[in-house]
C-alpha cells in the first residue's frame, strides 16, 4: 500500500540523536478550520512545520507517515489494527520509536490491541491525539505531539529505549496503553488508568516511574501477529436486563467469547434463569470472560453469593483488566487457534502487563 511520507531534519547543525517515525491516522487532531467552506478539515501534513514549528527544534529525526484515507478513530476496525502492525514492522529496524496520532474515542481499544499484535516489542509505540484540533487556538495538540515525540526519543545512559512499550500519552500523563480508558469526552485530562500508576509525568522535567515500566531487554526478536477474531460480544449487566436480551446475545450464530461486564467485584444477578443461560453457553465452549463495571478495582469471582456461581460454572476472572484490553484480548486470542483449553488459559493470565494476578 502506498504511504504518504514528510521527513523533517533538525534545525540544529549537531548529530541527530535517534529517529521518530510519526503514523497519522485520523482523529481530531489533524484537523484545521477552513474559512473558506467554515468548517473543520484534515490539513496537509506538508504544513506541519507551520502548524507545530517546534517540531524543528527537536534534536531527532523524524518523519511523518500517513493513511492514504485518514479516518474519524469511531470507524477504527481489526483491520487498521493489523495495517498499523504491519507498518510498525516494516519500518522496525529503520526506526528508533514510532509515534501514532489517532482520535481519542477509541485510542484506547487500538493501544490495547497493537500491545497483543506487536509481541517483544522493545522499542516505544506511542499513541496521542488531542481534544481540539490543531488549527484551534486553545488546542491541546501541540504539547500531546510534542511530549509524544521527546518521549519516544528518550533514551537511557547506555542509549537503550526508556520505554519499550505500547502506551498513551495524554495530557501531562504517559500510560500503558492496555490500561488505559477516556473518561472525559469535555477535558483535556481525558485518559486514566485508575489500575496501574502512570509511567511517566511530563510537567517543567519530565519525571519517569521506572518501577512500573517494563524494561529494555536486549535481543528481542519482534514477532507482529495481524489476525484477530471478532466472534466476541459484550454483555453488560443492569438492573432489570431481561431473559430475552441475555439469550439473544449468547445466542448470536459463530460468537466464540462474551466480556460479561458485572457489577462491582464481579457480581451477576442470581437469577436461575441467568444462571442457566450462562452455564448453557460454557456447554457450548463460549468463551465468558468476566469483567468489572468500575473503572477502579477488581474482579474477586467468590468474594460474593452473587458472583460464588459464575466462578464454579468455568466464568474466567479478568481481574483487574479494562474492558477495552479484555474484547481485543479475545479477539486476539481466539485468532491464535490455540488447541484445547488455550484460550481460556491465556485469557486468565497476563500477556503484555494488562491485568494484575
């Protein structure tokens, strides 16, 4: 597929320190008002330097990288998971870090994803977007883009990647991407990760919490999965869900897994007729994979009369995973086709630091 590519040099006349390869997806971000038709458009990345000419200043390389058909992130689909994979791959070892603008509605479902489809990463994959756009006046674009791109240059003393992970950055606030929710659809303060502390803080000095990042291990081979399988469903609870609603779902023809989203620390209504629809659909080798409502917490399966039953019948704890990193995670898993009881293993543990066991 043919890519459109701007390489910027630095300004200054010393060596340059790595190199940064930029993905433009879509997103609010890239958009510039138009006097002419008033109204909001993607702008030519050729005029990135007039809109961030800070950019410049910088002491890396970097080269920006886009879609052919930029897109609004609430069409975002396995599919573009898989092609931006697939472009990390092709430019891993050209690249230092790579650098992914993306709208923020569903940032979270693609760091989740590109965090199962990218396995031993070992370099940064940054995902950033902004509130406003960036031919906005008050737009928060130009200090995501920024601190995105100081981030994934950033090197330690023996000149290996600080971060080696697929994360979002947001606002002041580096987190793993596969721990990541937007919380806020008005604030520029849009991404938590109420589960798992920030990696870094950016404020005057950017300020990195190494405990929690997941170190640079020398020799990693990357291997880049580009399947996923979308037979999944969510099933979230609420007081009055009808039988008819729960059958359906589990019902659906070729579904292979539910995230069954449950209320507090894993808890279901306990009645029979639910009870026995879920059991029915574990009888039928679909896949339920149990996950908290709260933004904060855990799933504790047992703790609870309402959630003792759904823990002996072979519903499968998600812990402490969002519900973003458990539907991908599925689709991810049941892609492997691994024999057996597999999936249901994989699904348990954690694979790329999603859930805490």
């Amino acid at each position: 597929m043919s890519y459109t590519k701007i390489h910027i040099n630095p300004i200054s006349p010393e060596p340059t320190t790595g190199s940064v390869l930029v993905i433009y997806t879509g997103g609010t971000l890239g958009m510039v008002y138009e006097t002419k038709g008033k109204q909001l458009v993607p702008f030519d990345f050729q005029q990135i330097i007039e809109k961030v000419p800070e950019i410049s200043r910088l002491d890396f390389d970097i080269t920006f990288l886009s879609l052919p058909e930029p897109i609004d992130s609430s069409n975002m689909n396995p599919a573009i998971w898989v092609e931006l994979a697939t472009i990390i791959e092709a430019h891993y070892e050209q690249f230092d870090s790579f650098v992914i603008l993306h709208g923020t509605d569903t940032m979270a479902y693609t760091a989740s994803a590109l965090s199962y489809l990218l396995e031993n990463l070992n370099k940064p994959v940054i995902l950033t977007g902004a509130q406003l756009p960036i031919g906005v006046a008050r737009s928060d674009a130009r200090e995501n883009v920024i601190t995105a791109l100081e981030l994934a240059a950033a090197k330690n003393a023996e000149g290996h990647p600080i971060i080696t992970e697929v994360c979002i950055y947001f606002n002041s606030n580096l987190l793993r991407g596969n721990r990541s929710k937007k919380q806020e659809s008005s604030d520029f303060n849009a991404f938590h990760s109420e589960n798992y502390p920030a990696l870094a803080n950016a404020g005057v000095n950017i300020e990195y919490n190494f405990p929690y990042i997941k170190p640079y291990k020398p020799g990693l081979k990357l291997n880049v999965h580009k399947s996923f399988d979308s037979n999944v469903a969510f099933l979230k609870m609420f007081p009055g869900i009808s039988r008819q609603v729960v059958e359906s779902i589990l019902n659906i023809e070729g579904l292979r897994g539910i995230v069954l989203e449950t209320y507090g620390a894993g808890n279901a209504t306990t009645e029979p007729w639910f009870l026995n629809a879920v059991s029915n659909a574990i009888e039928k080798d679909i896949v339920i994979f149990n996950v908290s409502q709260c933004d904060g917490g855990r799933v504790s399966q047992g703790q609870y009369q309402t959630s003792k039953f759904l823990q002996q019948i072979g519903v499968i704890s998600g812990s402490d995973i969002t519900a973003e990193a458990a539907i991908t995670k599925m689709m991810y898993v049941f892609a492997c086709e691994r024999p057996g009881g597999a999936c249901v293993d994989l699904l348990g543990k954690p694979l790329r630091g999603e859930m805490s066991i």
